[in-house]
C-alpha cells in the first residue's frame, strides 16, 4: 500500500486523491466546529467554543479556491456569527433533513456529490458521510460514524479537526501555501 506523508500521518494514496478532488467541504457544527458541549447560562444564554486554528483553515480553504458550508440541526446565532466571520459560502441552521440541504448545495454549485467533503460527529450525519464523495468523521466521532467513514481526523472535534481536513485539502491540491496570513 503505497502512502503520503503528512503532518497528520501517512495516508493511503488512493485516498488522498480523493481529497485533491474536493470542490465543497460540508461540516457539521456541534461536535466538529465545536467540542459538542453546550454552555447555557442562568438565562439561557448558549455559549459554545470555537478553535481558532480551525477558522484558519476555513479561510485559507477559502481563498484557495473550495467553497465551503455547514448544515446543522440545531439553530443558534453564535453559529451563525462565527461562520459569518469566517466568510462560509452557505449556512444551513435547523436541518432535520440534512439531505434536502446537502441536495440543494449540489444543485446550487453544481457539482456532483464525489466532489464534495462533509465532516460530521454522530448519527445524525450518517447519511451525508456515506454521500459525499469524502465522508470524514472527527477523531472523538460516535463508533458508528467512524465506521461509515472514509476518514477519520487525527483532531478531535473543536480541538483543530477542521483545520486537518483544511490542510489536506490544501495540500492534496497544491495550495497548502495559503495556509498563511488569514485572520480569525
């Protein structure tokens, strides 16, 4: 079995051609974006954590060229500040059906699913794992998403999960150099 070396491990040759096949990355939020917790306050103020190194990775995917999305079940506006601030081409907040979302991006681009990444944590995400072109699962995944996976992240979710797949991406494609000068 013939394997790239990267920063995060050696990965099957095969499979990091499909990464350099990437045209869309689709992510969850809690789990992936985020560690999964919910902060609430007294008042029932939500709160969440977002990593910063992940944001870097969003934007330097930006700029090289992949468009990028989220699609997740639960709405919040923290979520939709942050992926405003990270310049995400389309939010999808309130999904039950992430399908319908995931179809309408196709459309919309119009791109095929094997040209699209989507990165998810738990069972809601099964169905999109197995779509995509490049199903990923973060590292702290439920078993039954990293079973499904094409991918699973040396990060764990919230913790630079995102950033990984960004860099693959990147570096699967040639343009890991850009990796350089975004703000978060």
């Amino acid at each position: 079995m013939e394997c790239i070396n990267t920063w995060y491990g050696d990965i099957e040759k095969s499979l990091f051609k499909r990464f350099s096949e990437i045209k869309l990355l689709v992510l969850d939020v809690d789990g992936v974006f985020s560690d999964g917790r919910i902060y609430l306050g007294n008042d029932g103020e939500e709160l969440k954590a977002f990593h910063t190194r992940d944001g870097f990775g969003m934007k330097a995917l930006k700029k090289s060229g992949v468009e990028t999305a989220v699609i997740t079940g639960r709405t919040s506006r923290i979520v939709e500040h942050r992926m405003e601030h990270l310049d995400v081409g389309f939010i999808y907040q309130g999904q039950n059906d992430k399908t319908a979302a995931f179809d309408e991006l196709l459309t919309k681009l119009g791109l095929s699913a094997e040209q699209v990444a989507y990165v998810g944590d738990d069972t809601p995400d099964l169905a999109l794992i197995k779509a995509a072109g490049l199903g990923i699962a973060v590292q702290d995944a439920h078993a039954s998403v990293q079973q499904q996976a094409d991918y699973i992240s040396r990060c764990h979710g919230g913790h630079g999960a995102v950033r990984e797949v960004c860099d693959l991406i990147m570096l699967s494609q040639g343009q890991l150099h850009l990796a350089t000068g975004a703000s978060v």
